[in-house]
C-alpha cells in the first residue's frame, strides 16, 4: 500500500499547489504529515519534470510558475496470475513495482 499511499500524497501536493492554498513550507509539509526535507525533494522531482514551483511569500503559497501543471492518474486493478504473465511475457508486476519505487523508499 505504500505506492497507492505515495500516488495519493502526490495528487495531493498537485491539488494544493494547483489551488494554491499550500501555506508555508512547514504548515504545507505538516499537512502532508512529512519533513521540509522530504516536501522539497517531492517539489525538486516535479521541477525535474519541467515544471516550474515557486514559492509566494506575499501570498504564503506555492504556485505553478511556467503555465505548466502536472496532472497525476492511476488505476489498479487485480488479475490473475495467468494474466499477468500473458501481458508481461513472465515478467513479474511486483519486480516492476518494486523498481519504480525504489527510489521512493
């Protein structure tokens, strides 16, 4: 459940910033129920996307800067362990999970 619990505070973080009502860093990351740090590097993963995230000290909110947002989706779905290696010729899904959130961990 950690990558559904990690898509979810990803979509949430989006939601914020999109709305921009983020507050400062610690009341945004408290909300989060994360670190700063770990709220600036999910903030630093976005930028390495090519979106730009500013931060308004005026208006106490981050902000997407560039006309660039990020729109974040994802379904799961269970199946079977024959259609699971129909669709990924033997190759396990939970290999796959556990390589593309390795770097999450």
């Amino acid at each position: 459940m950690k990558a559904i619990e990690q898509l979810e505070r990803f979509q949430q973080i989006i939601k914020m910033i999109k709305h921009e009502k983020t507050g400062t860093p610690e009341e945004f990351a408290n909300y989060l129920h994360i670190g700063k740090r770990r709220l600036y590097e999910h903030l630093d993963n976005f930028r390495e996307m090519g979106v730009q995230i500013d931060y308004s000290k005026q208006r106490n909110t981050y902000y997407f800067s560039n006309g660039h947002e990020i729109e974040l989706s994802y379904s799961l779905k269970i199946i079977s362990k024959e259609k699971t290696k129909e669709i990924f010729g033997g190759f396990s899904i939970f290999n796959l999970q556990s390589a593309f959130f390795m770097h999450s961990a």
